[in-house]
C-alpha cells in the first residue's frame, strides 16, 4: 500500500494493519526463545526433608512468528506453480496453508492487503471438490463472488486473491506462477 510500509499489531483483533514508517507506536523486539525455571523453596524439619521441584516451560512458537492454531505461518515471495509450492513447503516440513477459521482467514486477508498479490494456499479443486494438501476436512470456505466451484466441472488451485471489493479465495490454473503460504506446524 502506497506510503504504508510499516505494519501495526491491532491489540483488540490481534491483527496487521498497514501504516506509514513515521506513525509514533509502541513496539515489539524479537529475541530468541527463553525457558524459564519455576523452584519451589526447600523446607527442611528436624525429621523430613523437601527436594526443590523444578518446571520448565518453553513457548512453542518461534521468535517472530506470527503462530495461530498450531500452526506458524511463513510466505514464500517467490513466483511458483501451485505444485512446486506444495513441493517448497513439504521439503521443509511444511505444507500449504488450509483454512479453517475466520481468525486465520482475515490474517491470510490482511496479508494480501499489504503485498496486494494473490498466492496460493493448500486448497486444490477437482471436479468441483475442494480438498487440502495435509488431508484436513473441509469445514469452512469464504469463496470471492462467482469463484465457488461447479460440482462435476470446477479444476483448479486455490489463492487468496480480490475482486477489487472483496478479499477472499479464487481459483487459478495451477501452473500460473504466485507466492505461497506455508504453515509449519508447532
């Protein structure tokens, strides 16, 4: 977006939103990731003795990812077909993002506001059925208008793309070249 190169972390939604460089806000540095150690005190009495228990805990998110669902998400900018997508992600342990909430939907959204580029995702249609690449089911679809599959005739892969009023998901020849999303799992 034209002279919105910064991005700003909504605290109410918990979603991006593009601003200008010079906007003045509080900020967020990345470190790496910490275990903190929890120690309970010793008690000593004249015939007992109490050990020190220690817990460890350690976030499963990666330091400067943005981590929903049990998943953290990463675009790969570089302009592939649909099936060497797929191939870029699983060689990282990774696969292409499926969608299954409106959390993970606007965030996918807002990113494609900021790049203002369809990619593509881990939905694939054939014969008008929607599936995704990591077997998951289907149980939510937010289609741009007119772009649904046909049953029986619909082929296609799957982007996160616009109308130019609405952000939603199309369907693409799958050899046409996009970015992509992986989603890795926690």
């Amino acid at each position: 977006m034209l002279g919105k190169d910064c991005l700003l972390l909504d605290s109410p939604t918990g979603l991006w939103e593009p601003t200008g460089c010079a906007h003045q806000a509080n900020f967020i540095c990345e470190t790496k990731a910490t275990s903190t150690a929890v120690t309970q005190p010793t008690t000593s009495l004249p015939t007992t003795t109490t050990t020190a228990k220690t817990t460890t805990t350690t976030s499963n998110c990666p330091a400067s990812r943005l981590c929903i669902d049990g998943h953290y998400y990463l675009l790969g900018e570089d302009s592939e077909g649909w099936s060497d997508a797929l191939y870029k992600c699983q060689e990282n342990n990774a696969n292409l993002a499926s969608i299954h909430s409106v959390r993970l939907e606007k965030l996918l959204e807002q990113l494609y506001e900021i790049t203002a580029t369809s990619f593509w995702i881990g939905g694939k249609v054939s014969f008008g059925n929607l599936i995704w690449t990591d077997g998951t089911s289907v149980n939510y679809t937010n289609w741009i208008p007119g772009a649904a599959p046909t049953p029986g005739t619909t082929e296609g892969c799957v982007t996160i793309t616009s109308t130019g009023t609405s952000v939603g998901w199309g369907i693409s020849d799958c050899s046409s070249g996009f970015p992509f999303v992986c989603a890795y799992p926690l």
